[in-house]
C-alpha cells in the first residue's frame, strides 16, 4: 500500500507544476491548499477517501493535456513542439 501511496504523491506532484494547479486541485478536494502541501512533502499522508479522489485527479488532468492536441493548456497556443512534429 505504501508504494501505491508514494507512486500517488509523485504523480500529484507532476500533475501539480502548472501555475494554480495546487490550489485547484485542493478546492476540488475541499482541503486547504496548506494541508496539500503537507501531503505533497511528505510530512502528513492522506486517507484512503481523499487518496482515491487525488488519483481520479491526477487522471482527469493526463485525459485534459492529452486531449489539448499539443497545445500550451494555460495558453492555448500551439507549442513549437508540436509543430515541428
């Protein structure tokens, strides 16, 4: 359970490097963005409920950048990247 734990918090962390990431995704948990911030730096972990809800987050966010067709999701704008391709 610990592993899945760990391998949960690292994919928030990537999942949360965006500009408002943090705080949207502690309003969609209706938790502080403080008490994330514990959970993301290991010194608090969370409970199963809110676990599983950080997870279908996590996904939500993996389905919205996919589906952004290599563009700047803050932005909008297409990426040099993805015109190269």
């Amino acid at each position: 359970m610990r592993s899945h734990l760990k391998n949960l918090i690292a994919d928030v962390r990537a999942a949360t490097v965006g500009r408002g990431s943090k705080k949207n995704l502690a309003a969609s948990l209706k938790i502080p963005q403080s008490r994330l911030s514990e959970w993301l730096n290991g010194r608090h972990e969370p409970g199963a409920e809110i676990a599983l809800r950080m997870r279908f987050w996590v996904e939500e966010q993996r389905k919205t950048r996919a589906g952004a067709g290599g563009k700047n999701t803050r932005t909008g704008k297409q990426t040099q990247r993805s015109t190269l391709a």
